[in-house]
C-alpha cells in the first residue's frame, strides 16, 4: 500500500503533524458564565430535572463546568441572593 503524499514529501515530520493535530484537537474556547446564567444552569438542573448533557447544549459548556457549578451551587446561589449585580463573571 502506497503511503499518503504528504507522507512522501519531504515537509513537516509525522511527529510534528501527529503533535499539531493534537494542539487543534484539544483547544477549545472555553466560556465563563455571568453569575445569572450560572444560577439558570442549577435551575436547569434542579427545577427542569434537565441531564447534564441537555445543558452542556443549551448553554454551550463543557461537562466539567456543569459539574462545577452544580457542585458549588450553594455558593453560587448565596452569592447571586447577596448581589444585585448578577453580570459578575468571577
């Protein structure tokens, strides 16, 4: 079997193309939700009885986001109680 042309060609080496494919693999934008949108994805979750895959979608997050916040939720919620801002991001 013939090897694929840009294995033929004397252009970058496999490792760094195997190396590169990785990089674009593994990075991805990564959204930090406003206190409001944190405290809807609880609600999602509690009130809506939502997976955490269906808010991963709704609200366009990562699973171990989702799973951060609904493991902080007490916390998130005293704070958005306490604040009259909720567009605070940290």
């Amino acid at each position: 079997m013939p090897l694929p042309e840009i294995l033929q060609s004397k252009g970058p080496s496999l490792t760094f193309l195997l190396s590169l494919a990785v990089v674009i693999m593994a990075t991805k934008t990564r959204f930090v939700l406003d206190l409001n949108t944190r405290v809807k994805v609880i609600h999602a979750s509690e009130r809506d009885k939502l997976s955490v895959k269906q808010i991963m979608k709704m609200f366009n997050v990562g699973k171990t986001q989702v799973y951060e916040i609904l493991k902080k939720k007490t916390e998130i919620l005293m704070r958005w109680e306490n604040c009259a801002n909720g567009k605070i991001k940290r």
